[in-house]
C-alpha cells in the first residue's frame, strides 16, 4: 500500500553555508517545494498511479516510500538532468536533497526503485501534471501567455561537412541537369559533354579518373 505523505513532516537543520553558488541552489529547490505545497492535486495525480502499480500487500503493510518522497526524487532527477544511478548517488550525499525529499529517517531509494516509479506513471498524468502548474503559474502571474517558449531538438545527420569543393561540384551537377534537360529547346548545346560522374584518384595517385 502507497501512502501519499507523511503527517508530520520531519524537521531539518540543514543550512547553507557555501559560496552563492551553493545558495542559488538551494533557493531554487526551496522555490520547487513551494510550489508543489501550493499544488497539492499534483501530488493526487502522481499518487492515483504508483498506488495501482504498487497493488495492495496481504499484510496491510504500507510501501517504505511516499508518494511525496517519490515525486520529490523524480523532480532532482528531471531538473538535475541525470541518470538515475547518479540522481540516487547525489540525493544520498546531499543533506539538503534529502531533507528536500523529506525522508526523514529513511535511507534513499535505490536506483532501480525509483526508475520503476517513473515507468508507473502514466503519459496522460505528466500532461495533466503539466497542465496544472501551467494554470497556476498563470494565475499567480508567474507565467506570462501572451508569449510562447518553444525548445527544438538537433540530431546529428550522417552528411558532408558544406566545404568550397563540395558545394562547388553541387553547383557543376545542377547546372549540367539544367542543361541538358534545355537540350531539345536549345540545339546548339548538343556537342558539349559534361562529366558528372564522381571523380575518384587512382592507386598511384598522379591521375584521377571517372567513377564508372
């Protein structure tokens, strides 16, 4: 059975004491704890699933992880942009991530549990998870519609890198297409041959001759 938070939340004392760099930091997982303690159908959303993946124990017994601990480990592992090996590794060596996990007196969550977790949940729960804090970011005036952020995605293509020579012999092949497609119009073309044939150089490599 899959509790979806603790009652009482466990109390940290954690402080930072590095350079602003580490202060940014925290500031910025503060923020996310906010904002998901102001969004409390988030954490219904994520719950509905994990609870049916994790089906029901005979003995009534409940799951040694939250729905929070969960959704909280899923949101370091998103934003941190890492695998799950090393979201659990850094999770485990930061006092800070697991008070932001609010553990307590848990240890963390191995890596395969918490992959397993992401697969339970559904496509259509992290759209409608998206959806929601989008409406409240818009609401509360922290997300402006009027103006729309798009993120493309490059994939490496197997071409030629655009050098003169290469862009050259693409020009020479186009022209001698046109060319000779203006042939039956323009009879005085008909006596130039054009070698359009990919050049190759021989063994001896004094001489290059046409590919056949």
């Amino acid at each position: 059975m899959r509790v979806k938070k603790d009652r009482q939340t466990a109390l940290s004392f954690s402080s930072s004491r590095g350079p602003k760099i580490v202060a940014d930091f925290e500031r910025k997982y503060n923020r996310i704890s906010d904002i998901l303690d102001c969004n409390p159908k988030v954490l219904d959303l994520v719950h509905r699933d994990l609870k049916a993946a994790a089906g029901s124990n005979p003995k009534g017994r409940a799951g040694d992880y939250t729905t929070q601990n969960i959704l909280r480990a899923l949101v370091v592992h998103c934003t941190e942009g890492q695998s799950f090996r090393r979201t659990i590794i850094r999770i485990a060596h930061s006092e800070f991530l697991c008070a932001f996990l609010r553990l307590g007196n848990r240890p963390v969550m191995d890596y395969s549990f918490l992959d397993r977790c992401f697969g339970a949940i559904q496509p259509a729960t992290w759209e409608a998870l998206v959806q929601r804090l989008g409406a409240w970011g818009v609401a509360e005036g922290h997300v402006d519609p009027s103006q729309v952020r798009t993120d493309t995605t490059v994939t490496e293509a197997n071409i030629h890198w655009p050098t003169d020579a290469s862009l050259l012999w693409d020009a020479y092949r186009v022209m001698t297409r046109l060319v000779r497609r203006a042939r039956p119009f323009v009879p005085q073309v008909r006596h130039h041959r054009f070698w359009s044939r990919p050049w190759r150089s021989t063994a001896a490599g004094s001489a290059a001759t046409p590919r056949r």
